[in-house]
C-alpha cells in the first residue's frame, strides 16, 4: 500500500501497501535550492541503498528461480507458482507488516512485506524468472494506519505480471494481467491504476525510509533518504511533502512552506501537503487561507471513514473516550464492514471498563478482517478482554 505518517498535528506520506498522480508533471525549476545540506551535517554518514541493492536477488533466491521457475515454460503457471511459493506456508508465507520497508531478499528472507516491499520482491523474482512484469501505483481512498503515537497515511502499489511476447500480442488472465498484492480487494474494486517506473518505486522506497527515521527523530538519516528520494524522482509529490514535515520539526518555516508548495503543484489532490501547509501558515499569521484550506480538505474528506478513524485514534490516544467512540460509530456507519473500525471502538470500549460491549466489537473485527496476521493480534486482544471478563 502507498503511505503518510501523521506526528501529533504532522502528516507524513508513505508508500505501504504510493502518491497517485496522474500526469507526471516536470520536477520543480531549481528544486536543489530547497535541499539544505547543511542543517543535516551527519546525513552522508548514513548508507542508502542503491537501485541495484534494492532489487538484488541473494544465492537462495537465485536458486528458486533456477530450479523452481525457469523450468516452467507456461507463463501462467509460472507466475502461479511464483504466487504460491510467496504466500504458501510450505514456502517464504509472507505476512504483511506496514513498517516493514525492506529490500527484496531482506523481505524473502524476514517472511515479512509491505505492499510495497511485496512488489519490490516480487518484481526481482519475476524478472529474474523471465516474466514480464509493471508495476502499479493504485488510487486508494486516504486511509490511516496508528504506529504508537504516529498515524501512517497509506496508499496502494502492486505488481501486473504477464508473459513475454511480441508487442502486438495481449496477454490476460481473465479480464486483465495476473496481479500479485497482499489486498485482493483492490484487484475486485477496479481502483483507477497507472504503470510506474523501477526509479519510480526506488523513490518510494527512499521515501517510506525516510518517513520511518523521521518518526524516530533520527533527522539527519530522515534528511538523507528524503534527499535521494527527491533525486531518484523529482517529481514524487510525497517526498516534497515529507521534506516540509521535516523542516517544520527543525524549525526552517520558510523552507517547510515552500516544499509543502511544491508538493502540492506536482500534486493538487496532496491533501496531506494541504493540512501540514496549515500548520506552517497559522504560524505565520495566514489565518484566512487556514481557513479556507481547512473546509476544502474537510469537503474532500468528511465521507472518508478512514478519516474519522484516524480522527478517533487521536481522541483515543488524548483519552477523551467519548470523542472517540463518536468518531469511531461514524466511521462503521461509512463503512459497515471496516474491521479496523470495530477493533478500535474495541479499544475504546475496554479503556471505559465496559468489556462486554468490547468483546462483541473485537469479536466484529475478527469476522470482517481477512488478513492472517492481524487475525492474530484481534484475537490476542479478544483473549486478553475476555480473561477480564473471567
């Protein structure tokens, strides 16, 4: 999925499970101007991966795909035994972990992915294998993901798989190309979708690193990986915004401004780089464009239920539980199937001691979540609810 973090009243954009822009616009004229090497002095210090590290394939992966996926000449059943050995667990089993921002053979190997490291992994596989593969960034609704303190903002990348053939000749599997992602909904749905680049992923990449060191208030490795994802590609709409949030921790409000700015031309539909944008500008005075900024995301925003999610994981966290519940029923009201959703009233319900009414909301979560692994932590907190019950 593609992501954004969210620090205290901060916006973070991040690639998970990416920006969807849909014309790529030209990078900025004298983009390098707003890159301030010097308040980051220890950031050469830090290692960043290169396209190739990225993408490499260790002596095991190799090994797979010569034994397991080369003998295969039928590109379908390649390409399913390459989704099989992915997610089968006589095989990697790969779970999904939203920060786990890895190269391919670090997440082949840990059995833990992102969307995005998913597709990075799968990519080098497949290319490896002799399939022909694109990747793709899908437009998902804004959707938030709490990380301790912090709210992730995630998107949505994944990977079209197809034979190689003459250019004149469609490959299709059913009404379109096999893909591989942890989110079969995003395939059934038909969000709108458009082919990236290798660079393109390479930036995103850098770019959910980075977001990950700006959580932990590592500024210079943040300021590192926030720089190459900048050069990688200029024009990356969530790297410009991400660098704003990272002025404005630092202080630099002039340099905050004109990123999020940035941002937001090569981007109109950053909404994100729009809400940090208000913060920099109260600051400054600017108290009707706030404004004004402030009731056109609250217009684009209000039918979201991921936004009153996260509106109520920040109530949550701030311990006005009343709010919380609140925003959470009207997140479920949107969207009556969210899993999400019932797992935070959850929350809210054991913080106010009333555990029967938790236990029938975790118990809803349970059946609406497909994904193993977050299966696993409602039923951890449903165990963990129903001794208190005992």
């Amino acid at each position: 999925m593609k992501i954004n973090v969210l620090i205290g009243s901060l916006l973070v954009c991040l690639i998970g499970c990416s920006n969807f822009q849909t014309v790529r616009k030209p990078a900025p004229n004298n983009y390098q101007q707003l890159l301030n090497d010097e308040a980051f002095p220890g950031y050469k210090k830090h290692n960043i991966e290169s396209l190739d590290e990225v993408f490499a394939l260790d002596a095991q992966m190799e090994d797979f795909v010569e034994k397991r996926l080369i003998p295969e000449k039928n590109y379908l059943r390649k390409a399913r035994k390459l989704l099989k050995h992915i997610f089968s667990k006589e095989d990697i089993n790969l779970a999904y972990q939203n920060n786990a921002n890895l190269t391919a053979s670090q997440a082949y190997h840990s059995q833990t992915a992102n969307c995005m490291s998913l597709t990075i992994m799968a990519y080098a596989l497949a290319t490896e294998a002799g399939l022909n593969v694109k990747f793709q960034s899908i437009k998902v609704p804004e959707y938030w993901v709490r990380n301790g303190e912090h709210n992730m903002l995630t998107g949505h990348v994944n990977l079209s798989v197809s034979e190689k053939r003459a250019s004149n000749v469609a490959v299709v599997y059913g009404d379109e190309l096999m893909q591989i992602d942890f989110d079969p909904e995003v395939y059934r749905r038909s969000f709108p979708k458009k082919t990236i680049t290798k660079q393109d992923m390479l930036a995103m990449f850098y770019n959910n690193k980075g977001a990950g060191a700006l959580v932990q208030q590592n500024y210079d490795k943040a300021y590192a990986y926030f720089k190459s994802a900048i050069i990688a590609n200029p024009t990356f709409s969530s790297s410009w915004g991400n660098l704003g949030v990272l002025y404005k921790l630092t202080k630099q409000y002039d340099l905050a401004k004109k990123s999020y700015n940035t941002a937001i031309a090569l981007d109109n539909d950053n909404l994100t780089a729009y809400k940090n944008l208000t913060i920099v500008l109260s600051h400054q005075g600017e108290n009707k464009r706030v404004e004004a900024i402030k009731q056109m995301l609250h217009e684009k925003r209000h039918k979201n239920p991921f936004y009153h999610a996260m509106l109520a994981d920040e109530a949550l966290y701030r311990g006005e539980y009343q709010l919380a519940k609140r925003l959470f029923k009207k997140a479920i009201r949107l969207e009556k199937k969210g899993h999400e959703f019932y797992f935070g009233l959850a929350r809210v319900y054991f913080a106010l001691k009333e555990t029967d009414k938790a236990e029938n909301a975790i118990k809803k979560a349970i059946s609406y979540n497909r994904y193993p692994s977050t299966e696993n932590q409602y039923i951890a907190k449903l165990n963990v609810i129903t001794q208190h019950n005992e």
